[in-house]
C-alpha cells in the first residue's frame, strides 16, 4: 500500500497566493471577443464582457500578465492610452490581426481591479526602447507632476496604479520573438531597462526572460543573463507548455518531472549567479507562461487563433504544474497559467455565451483551497520509466495548511485505483472531513458549448477521518482531500 506521511515540522515555506495567477495576451480572441468585447450583449459599459467576468471571478486568479507574450515585443503602450477613438488601428506583428488599442493600460488595470487580480505588465524588449520601458512605469506609478502621471491622470487615474511586477521583455531567446537577440545583447539591455524602471519607481520587482525552452544550451542563456544582472533583477521567468503528441498518457503524465527538473535546474542557476556575484537577496522565479499546448500550431500559421480544447487528461497536467507550485513555493515568485480566455486557454466564448473546458476545474480547486504554508510529505508508492524520465512515482502530491485546514492534493498518474495511508506525525484529525474528486473514465473527455458539464468536480463529505486513515485514489484522477486538525 502507497503511503503519505505528513509531518508539520518538514515545513517548505510560504505559499503565495500569487502562484495561482493567468495571462491576458492580445491573440487571438483572448482581449476582444473574449474579456473584452463592445457592443456584445453581454458587456457592461466599458465593453468587458460581464459573463466572462463572474466566470474569472470564479476561478479567481491572483495575478494577471499583459499584454503578451509575442504580442508584447511589438506594442507601443502609447498606443493604448488616451481617448478610443484616436488611438491607433495597428498591425498585430505576433499574431498578425488587427489591434484597435481600445483596451490598453487603463482598462487593463480597470480589470485587474474588477477581477481583484494583481497586475503583472510585460515590457516590449523587441521593437521597443529602454526609455518606453520607463516610461510606462512613470505613467503607472508616478505620483501627478511629470509629464506621464500627468498623462495617466488626465485619461481619468489621478491616483497611481501601482504596479509592482514588471517583465523585461518576452522570450527574447526565440528566433519567432519579434527582435530576438542573443543572450548578451539581451542581458545587456535587460539591465538597462530594469536600471531605469528602477529609478522611475524603486519599488517594483523586475522579471528578465529566461530561456523558455528544455535545449541543453538554455543554461547557456540563463548563466550569461544572471551573471550580467543578478544585481539588477529580482526575478527570472520559465515559460513551459506540455504536449501530448505520441498519445501516451504515462508519459504526459511524467510533464510532473520536466517541471521539477525545470525549476531546480533554474534554481541551480540562480544559486551559481548569486555565488559569483555576491548577490545576497533571493533572485525568485516567476513560472509566467504555464499549460497544456500543442494541438494548435501558433508559428506555422500567424492567422492562427490557438484555441486549444481540452480535454480530462490535459487538466489532470495543469494540476501537476500546479502541485509543483506549492511543493518549490519557497524559490517562485509567481504563476501565470496561459491563458485566460479563448487562446490556449480555461474559459472559451462564443457570442451567445461561454464554456469551462476541463482544466478551469484544478486551477479553481488550487486557487480556493490552497492553504498559506505548504509541507514536504514523504510520498512512498510505486513507479514507472518512461524513455526519457526513470522513476516517476506513481502519485504527484502536495500538502498544505490553512490554520487548522489541511488541503491534501493527490494526481494519481496511474490507470489503477491506489490505496494510500494518509499519516500525520503530529495532528489529531478530525473524524469529518470533505473530499472534491476530478474523475472521468473518458481520459479525452471535453466539455463542450454542446455538452458543457461533461466533465467537473464532485465533492462528498468523509467521515471515520483520523490521524492514520486509508483512502483509495481513483485512476488517472486529481482528488483534494480537506481535513481539520482538532485542538489538543
Ligand atoms: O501563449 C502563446 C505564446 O506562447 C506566447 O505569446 C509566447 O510567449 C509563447 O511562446
């Protein structure tokens, strides 16, 4: 029998609430027709689409990135400011529609405000200048009294936005990057935009753009960013998409393993740069671009939409990148599921209205029920190899703690039921208990605008709980075991 063991003195650290955070980019119907839609039936006055809205609300990311991704390498903030009807109809170069910039900085930070979700702004390291870079950090967080927080309070904000996350540039190691560049020519002008959003506002926390593939050499990339500017970053982004394409459900299931490797590798890289330069505070990782994606080819075809449909499968993934989240909450910053709306994304819309695809189900589940510190439970259960990963265990776990509410959340990887002792070290729990169970026998499973509750949660409660209980794990399914611990 498997067994999880959790003891409460194996402390990871802090989970941070923005772990649980989306991306809103200009592709496709993402922004229009998708958060933000005019003249729908559905939009309130600024043109947000409401039944988009109550159903962010209810998956309720913590953090928002915007505007891109590729888009963000060829946009010009200006652009999006100001009145509507002066403001440019330009060329999408990314994505190759048409952008109207009719939602731009302050209908952003409007949503972010709506949504309750941190903002998390992007700068263009492609076509754009360090000096552009600066400047839209003075028209978000500058008090009125220069020229753009002049501008910022003309177009309605008098109050600063207070933006706090600031990327320095997208992807720029990819040759699809609008003005890709190699790594120095990257760290060299990284350092100097993150110098001067610094000087515009000494409070923010910058990002730069780690290599954003799994190539041997993307250490190459990472090592010669930090050792240039560990001083002058907070943080260093991993962007990872997960694929399926060999239709081999053990091996997408061991994506568990990519990522971990992914994180420590990063990890290791940080820890280097700071021993060479003598950096002292923690350079955190922020894994902003994270999903299941491959159906849809986004290079082949810059008309593309990339409006991937999910499947059971595809969200049993999600909640792996999720549950490695909290098990490395002590090295991440933040997490930006991508997307948000109809690009590679949980919500899809259509004009009558809208659909959950399979994986908004896990990211609500670790979005509302994560506890705020998370705990190293020893995991003993069985494994398998796959040609490139020996050894995945058979169950992906992470435990945390809320007060006295535990949230166990168990990926059986398997297509068997596992019975598993849940042992704590240390609590009394309580006999009652909840359980929500993401299930479907049907690993391809959709939900669709036909047929939308196919797949979903189940909750139940548990009784006959205590500190030594078994519990067996349907195959291939997500399941989130809530425990009270009991006063003693
Ligand atoms: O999410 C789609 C694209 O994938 C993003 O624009 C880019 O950053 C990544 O390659």
């Amino acid at each position: 029998m498997n067994s999880i063991s959790i003891d409460s003195e194996r402390r990871i650290g802090d989970v941070s609430p923005l772990l649980f955070g989306s991306f809103i980019e200009h592709l496709g119907r993402c922004v229009y027709g998708g958060i933000y839609q005019e003249k729908s039936p559905f939009s309130d006055a600024q043109g947000f689409r409401t039944d988009v809205l109550a159903a962010v609300r209810e998956l309720a990311p913590t953090i928002l990135r915007w505007p891109g991704g590729n888009f963000v390498s060829g946009y010009h903030w200006m652009d999006g400011v100001g009145p509507k009807e002066l403001r440019p109809c330009v060329k999408n170069i990314a994505w190759g529609s048409c952008e109207p910039n009719h939602f731009g900085t302050d209908e952003y930070i409007d949503y972010c405000r709506l949504t309750d979700a941190e903002p998390f702004i992007c700068t263009n390291m492609g076509t754009g200048t360090i000096e552009e870079a600066r400047n839209w950090v003075e028209y978000c967080n500058a008090p009125t009294g220069t020229y753009f927080a002049d501008l910022r309070a003309k177009h309605g904000h008098e109050q600063p936005f207070g933006v706090k996350y600031w990327g320095i540039g997208n992807e720029m190691n990819g040759p699809w990057q609008i003005g890709q560049l190699d790594a120095l020519d990257y760290a060299k002008k990284a350092r100097e935009a993150a110098k001067l959003m610094k000087w515009a506002d000494p409070s923010i926390r910058t990002i730069v753009a780690g290599d954003c593939t799994d190539d041997p050499c993307c250490v190459d990339w990472d090592r010669t960013l930090l050792d240039y500017m560990a001083h002058e970053t907070d943080c260093i982004s991993i962007h990872m998409y997960a694929r399926n394409w060999e239709n081999n459900f053990a091996q997408f299931m061991a994506t568990s393993q990519r990522i971990a490797h992914k994180i420590n590798l990063t990890n290791a890289l940080i820890d280097t740069a700071m021993h060479k330069t003598g950096k002292k505070e923690r350079i955190k990782i922020c894994f902003d671009e994270w999903n299941v994606f491959y159906r849809e080819d986004s290079t082949a075809n810059r008309g593309n939409l990339i409006e991937e449909r999910y499947n059971f499968e595809d969200a049993l993934v999600c909640a792996e990148f999720l549950n490695a989240f909290v098990n490395h909450c002590d090295t991440l910053e933040t997490a930006n599921q991508s997307a948000l709306v109809n690009a590679v994304a949980t919500i899809r819309t259509r004009e009558d209205g809208l659909l959950l695809q399979t994986t908004f189900y896990p990211f609500y589940l670790f979005s509302h029920f994560v506890g705020k510190e998370a705990f190293d439970a020893l995991v003993q259960c069985g494994s398998y190899d796959t040609p490139i990963y020996e050894g995945v265990p058979d169950l992906d776990v992470s435990v945390s703690r809320n007060g006295r509410d535990w949230s166990v959340f168990v990926v059986n990887k398997t297509q068997l039921p596992q019975s598993t002792s849940i042992r704590f070290f240390h609590e009394q729990i309580a006999p009652v208990g909840e359980v929500y169970e993401f299930y479907h026998d049907d690993m391809k499973a959709e939900n669709t605008f036909e047929q939308p509750n196919v797949v979903g949660l189940q909750k139940r409660s548990l009784s006959g709980l205590s500190s030594c209980f078994s519990y067996e794990f349907p195959p291939h399914s997500l399941t989130l075991l809530r425990l009270e611990e009991i006063v003693q």
